[in-house]
C-alpha cells in the first residue's frame, strides 16, 4: 500500500497465521520497519520487488520492539549492508527475558548497531522522533515522521484496539500513558504493526478516542 511517495506499508492481511505488519521508507536512505517472521518474509520480499527493490538495498532495520512477529527475519541481513536498531530498553528486556534470543532467531549472538533512545533520530536527510512507549514491552518504540504526519506504533495501539499487556514486561498503566502521549501527535497516518492501516487525521483523532473509550477499562 503506497502512503506516500516515500511511504510504503506492507499489510499482513492472512488473518490464519500470526504476522507483523512491515513499513518501508524509500528515501535518500531504505528504511525497514519490522520485517516480520523470518519463514513469511516472501511477502516483504514481494512488496519490495514491485518497487525494483532488494533486501540488500535496506540501509536500516528499524524494530519497534523485540517480539519474533516482528524481528525474526533479521536474520536474512546477517550478511548486508543493514543496520539494525532497537530500543536499549527492549535489548536489555530480551537478554534478560530469553539470553539465546539471537540463536533462538538465527542470528548469532544478536545485538543490535543502534540503540535507540527517545529523541530525534536523523537518517540520511530524513529527521524522525523516537517516542519510548512502554506498555506493550518495556522498550517498545513509535515512529513520528512529522515530514508525512505519520505514525508507526508497532504493538502500542492498532484500528480500533491495543497492544497486549498479558505478556512478560506488559504493563497497563504505562500503555495508557502512552497512548495519550501519542494521541498529541499531528497524525495523518497511523500505522500499526497488525491490522489496518487508519488515514486522515479525523479518523486518527477518532480512533485514539474510541480506544480509550473502549479499551482503557480493560487495562
């Protein structure tokens, strides 16, 4: 799904087999959000070949957080040109949750080249905000791009719904503060690591809205 002249959304859309949503960012630089589990890469694979691109082209392998629906294929760019970012947070969540993540995946002794932090990130000529927003996972990440007004959330908040908490390192309260952080936001796109795609800023505003209408009780 094309969002923008530089902005390409990769949709799982196969609601039999669990897979993350994966984000590409065609400018001076590749950027790679969330390239998903390694055996259904063929479909990123796909998408990235319709626009004459290669897994080797990826400048930069951007996780918004550790979960394998989102990771595992990194282990395809072992051998690349691509860097790969994380929150320090998430990387020190993984190591200690699971500490043969990266065997686990693949890829031998996993650590990432770039550890994020909040704050600006520059990437060619391209400037981005890494907002830290925990809830899901303790080192979970969003991605404003305010050149597009869009918004890459991973597991925080989807169409109509939110990220888990259930799971080790959840926690419901942070999410909640999350969400309202980013509900701030001057937000055209919104995109999520499942599910669909949310595009105009009235329907964004309505679906942080919603969420905490519907799902907030819950958590």
């Amino acid at each position: 799904m094309k969002i923008s002249e530089v902005l390409h959304a990769f949709v799982w859309h196969d609601p039999t087999v669990n897979n993350a949503n994966s984000y590409l960012i065609n400018g001076s630089k590749k950027i790679l959000i969330d390239p998903g589990h390694d055996h259904l890469f063929g479909n990123v694979k796909d998408h990235l070949s319709r626009l004459s691109i290669t897994p080797q082209d990826i400048d930069l392998i951007l996780l918004t957080h550790g979960h394998p629906d989102h990771v595992e294929a990194v282990r395809g760019f072992s051998k690349s040109q691509a860097l790969i970012a994380l929150h320090e947070a998430e990387l020190d969540f993984v190591k200690e949750l699971a500490p043969h993540y990266g065997t686990a995946m693949g890829v031998k002794d996993f650590e990432p080249q770039i550890l994020m932090r909040e704050g600006e990130l520059q990437v060619g000529d391209m400037q981005f905000q890494i907002i830290h927003t925990p809830g899901h996972s303790p080192g979970s990440i969003c991605l404003y791009w305010p050149q597009e007004k869009a918004l890459i959330t991973g597991d925080v908040i989807f169409y109509q719904g939110i990220g888990r908490t259930d799971l080790p390192g959840g926690d419901g309260l942070a999410l909640k503060d999350s969400i309202r952080r980013l509900s701030s936001l001057e937000v055209e796109h919104l995109l999520p690591g499942h599910g669909e795609v949310v595009s105009g800023r009235e329907l964004v505003k309505r679906n942080f809205s919603e969420v905490e209408r519907v799902w907030f009780q819950y958590i």
